[in-house]
C-alpha cells in the first residue's frame, strides 16, 4: 500500500464530515466509469475506512445519548459525572484537534496529550466507580459510616437506574478492550501492507457491497490497462499543467538529405545523376514514437546505473475518443483502435519520472504526427505536486496515543450491535423501491449504450490531496530537472531518427532552439512562409527559419548565418 493510501485512510477518521463525504460521494456515484485510475491510490481501501469512520460517528452519538438518558435516573451528583462524560465523547474531535495545533510535533503529543488524558480518565472512571460500589452497597441494605446516609434511601430508590449505569459501561468496557486490539492490528495492516483489501466475494469486510468494491477495484487496475480514454477532458488525474511549463508544439518539413556531387570525370563526359526514388512517406507516427520510446529507454538505463532518482521513469501509451466513440464505450484496448487508423483516436505517449507512490511525478505526454513531409510534434507536461501537510499529520495524530479508556469506550459501539441492522435497514430501502442509483439513470445507461456527460473537470484521490502550487524551492528544481531532462531527450532522439532516415536534420534544431531559447510557441499553420500560429504569430512571423542553418543538436543553439 502507498503511503498516500495510509494518510487518506487515516484522514478518513481525523478529519471533517465533509472530507468523508466527498470521497464517498465521488467514489460510489454511478458516474464511475469517468473516475480516472487510481494513481497510487487504493481506493477500495479509503473508501472502506470513510464508510467505517462514519458509521463510528453516528455510533458515538448514540453512546452519548444513551449516556445522557441515563443521567435522568440518578442522583444529581452522578448525573452531573455522566453529563460531563457524555460532552467528552462528543467533543473527541475538538480535543483532538486542539492537541494538534498546539503540539508541533508528534513526540510532544506523546510526551504531554498522552499521560495527561491517561491521568484525567484514571481519576474520572475511580471517581465513577466509587458511585456505583456506593449506590450498589447502599441499594443492598449496607451503610456507609464515613457518608452520610440520608443519600442512601434516595439511591436505593433509583435501583433501576443504578443498574443501567452498572451494565452500560460494563458492556462497552469489553467492546472497548476488544476493540483496541483490532484497532492496533489494523493500524499494523495499514503501515504495512502492499494492498488492504478483502477477497472479492466478500465485498470490502461487508461494509461496501461488492458490486461497488468491484468498480472500486477497476480503478485500481486501469493504471495497468490501456484503454480509450475521455478526450474533452484529456491528461486527468496526471495534475496540473504549471505556468513554467506550457504545451508547446511545432512543425517542420522533412526533406531528404542531398547526397554529394560525384567527381567531374573530365570534358566530354557526361554526369548522369540518379534522382531519388518516391518511396511513399518519409516518415510515419510509429517510426517518431518508437524512437521516443527506445531513447528514454536507454536514458532510463544510465540513469540506473548512476543510481539517480530519474530511473524511475515509465512510459504509457495513451489513446483519447471524442464523446460517443464506440471505442470509449465498449472500452476496447488501444492498440486495437490504433490498428485500425481511426482518425478520431489520438494517441500519445506519456513519460513519467516518479512513481505515483513518490511526493512528486511529472508526466510528459508526446504526439507526433505526420502529413506527407511534415512532422508536427506536440508536447504537453503535468505536474503531480505532494500530499498537503494536514494529511501527513493524520497518521502520526492517531498513532500518538489518543486510544485511551475513556474516549475508546465508545468510538466502536457499532461492534456491540449486530452488523446485520445495517445490513436489514438496506434491504427495507430496495424492498421499497429506493435504488442506490439516481432514477434518471435510464435502461440504456445501465447497459452502457448511452454515457452521461461527465463534468468538466475530473480529478483522480491523489489530485485532491495534493499540493496546489510548490511550497519550496527545492520542489521547483525538482521539477525544473525533470521536465527538461525528458524533453531534451525527446528531442535528441528524434534527431537521430532523422539521421537515421537519411533526412535533414538542421531544420528541427531550428525550430527546437525557436522554442527554448526564445519562449515562443509554434501550433502549426502556414503564414507569410513561415511555419507558426497562436498568440505570438506576430512574433513569429517575423522571425523567418533558415533551413541552412547550422545548429548543435546537444546545445540547441543555433549559429548565425555568415553576412552576405
């Protein structure tokens, strides 16, 4: 299991309603087909632990009501104890929170939070102890010669709810003992293990029912499938395109490279020139990718044997469909829609550096296309910044000691009632007609004929816990680095490929050194001779391209051209 896994499922009982609900909310809506994958994250697993933090909830308030109900039957001084007791149990997340925000660092929670708790619910339950061994002996006929026994009729005559305050605390004693041990063990699981998870038969543990475990599960596998995906909403759940690093994009003509003249024979020869023969196109979609894919494989070797963090570097092909595709419904595989040419399908090839399990992945998506002897390269970075500082606290905040006698009695009271109440509560609603999904969803939708719109915006778990900007100077190098290490070697490896082709090469160094060294965009287009578009055409038209021109492909700096 990922570490973003562990601290949103411990964010699952530190945090807000509102935090559980929007997981839930996104997780089990029938829209999940758009969801993007994973990304390091199990969703199965926080989406178990939301459903159990809340269900503990609603179990803490009914402990303190029932605390509270039997405060009525008793004397004014018990009852006075159990009111106090029951505000604790409510107010858990207040004090929880407080402690946090007071104490900097886990090792002071530990120090201060924990044997001061330890110390106040000693006193408290001895206290609460001493009433009930008080009204017990004074209910049986006993007397006290220390206290004074006009209290003793008057709490011999509540016995009943004597009784309740004995049995109450009672139960939730054992429930609390065997609920620590589960909850330790839990915990372990969650440090811990590679996949939290139960067997798929069984749902996630009963909570989750399977159907919705099942979808949760795809999520998870379509990090390692490749099929079509949405293509208004392209590159979601990858992050954030950051202002430093916009898609950029050119053009250029492919042209084959001249051979050299041959010696001149002498006079009255003739010197027959073979012209090239027209072998179709110079260069195909395939042929660019591969080279891509082959030279970052090589880069990812050495960096291997360097021990750098730019080993970690993997690289996916992905197909985007328009709305409607019959590809994006039936979610056949991409290479399958590739073989057959659809022009609809657009395919590019992305190259991470970091795994998603890492605080920070940059994914760079490449396309290439050509028309006849045009070559137009399209580049395009996301950003996966860090998990926030307050999901990074949840764990350490749970593990600092906040199990104590009091407060644990009953966080889990729901073990104590039988599962199957929930479990009967669901089954009245669907015997009722109540389905868990809208009733707008129609026959067809469910069948998967017809594909409701998805929002504008889609954002995968680990999107919505992570970072919305850089925090430091050393994240921005880090990404600095990486982008430009992939891009430069993008761009080596297609100059070797036009090497390699027997193309003229000068050309693309031109226009790479266009883009990096001088900052303007090239879409594509023809004006005024020259190869250019978007918000710089001005810029760029002024700026005219010499195909000539002498250039350093390791540098991307190009000479200037000698005065006439």
């Amino acid at each position: 299991m990922s570490r973003v896994t562990r601290f949103l499922c411990a964010a699952a009982y530190n945090h807000r309603e509102s935090f559980r609900a929007g997981i839930l909310q996104r997780l089990m809506l029938p829209t999940e087909r758009f969801l993007p994958p994973a990304y390091g994250v199990d969703p199965g697993a926080v989406a178990w632990h939301c459903v159990r933090a809340q269900r503990l909830d609603a179990a803490r308030e009914l402990a303190a009501l029932a605390v509270l109900a039997a405060a009525l039957w008793v004397e004014p001084v018990s009852a006075a104890f159990v009111v106090y007791v029951a505000t604790a149990l409510r107010l858990r997340s207040y004090w929880r929170q407080r402690l946090r925000l007071r104490v900097p660092k886990p090792s002071g929670v530990r120090q201060l939070a924990v044997p001061a708790l330890t110390v106040i619910a000693a006193l408290s339950l001895a206290v609460y102890v001493a009433l009930l061994v008080y009204a017990v002996w004074s209910g049986l006929g006993g007397r006290v010669p220390w206290l004074a026994a006009s209290s003793a009729p008057a709490v011999a005559a509540q016995a009943a709810g004597t009784w309740v305050l004995v049995g109450l605390p009672a139960g939730w004693g054992v429930v609390a003992a065997a609920e620590r041990r589960v909850r330790r063990r839990r915990w372990r699981e969650i440090r811990t293990a590679k996949r939290l998870g139960p067997p798929e038969t069984r749902g996630l543990w009963g909570v989750i029912e399977t159907s919705t475990a099942r979808g949760l599960r795809r999520l998870s596998q379509l990090e390692q499938v490749t099929h079509v995906e949405y293509a208004d909403d392209a590159f979601y759940g990858a992050g954030d395109e950051l202002e430093q690093f916009p898609p950029w994009s050119f053009a250029t003509q492919l042209r084959r490279r001249t051979p050299p003249a041959p010696p001149d024979v002498g006079a009255g020869h003739l010197r027959l020139v073979k012209p090239p023969e027209d072998s179709g196109p110079l260069l195909s979609h395939s042929d660019v990718i591969d080279a891509i894919r082959e030279g970052m494989q090589r880069f990812r070797a050495g960096e291997a044997r360097a021990g750098a963090r730019l080993q970690q570097l993997t690289m996916r092909d992905y197909v985007f469909a328009p709305q409607g595709h019959p590809a994006l419904i039936s979610k056949r595989p991409a290479g399958d829609v590739l073989a057959d040419e659809d022009e609809e399908a657009r395919h590019m090839l992305g190259i991470r550096v970091g795994s998603w399990e890492e605080d920070l992945s940059t994914t760079t998506f490449v396309r290439a296309t050509t028309h006849g002897d045009i070559l137009y390269l399209e580049v395009s970075v996301r950003v996966l910044l860090p998990v926030q500082n307050q999901y990074r606290w949840s764990i350490r905040t749970i593990d600092a000691g906040m199990l104590n006698a009091l407060r644990s009695i009953p966080s889990d009271i729901l073990l104590a009632v039988p599962r199957h109440t929930w479990q009967l509560a669901r089954r009245f609603r669907l015997m009722w007609g109540k389905e868990p999904e809208p009733a707008e969803r129609s026959a067809a939708q469910a069948e998967g004929w017809d594909v409701p719109a998805p929002p504008l915006h889609i954002n995968s778990l680990r999107e919505q816990v992570a970072q919305p900007s850089p925090q430091n100077l050393f994240q921005r190098l880090d990404i600095e680095r990486y982008v430009k290490a992939v891009e430069h070697r993008l761009i080596s490896s297609v100059q070797d490929l036009l090497e390699h082709k027997g193309l003229e090469s000068e050309e693309f160094s031109a226009r790479v050194s266009q883009v990096f060294n001088t900052g303007v965009i090239i879409n594509g287009g023809v004006q005024s001779g020259s190869i250019a578009g978007g918000h710089t055409v001005a810029q760029t038209n002024q700026t005219t391209v010499q195909p000539s021109t002498p250039s350093n492909p390791q540098t991307g700096t190009v000479s200037s051209p000698p005065p006439a």
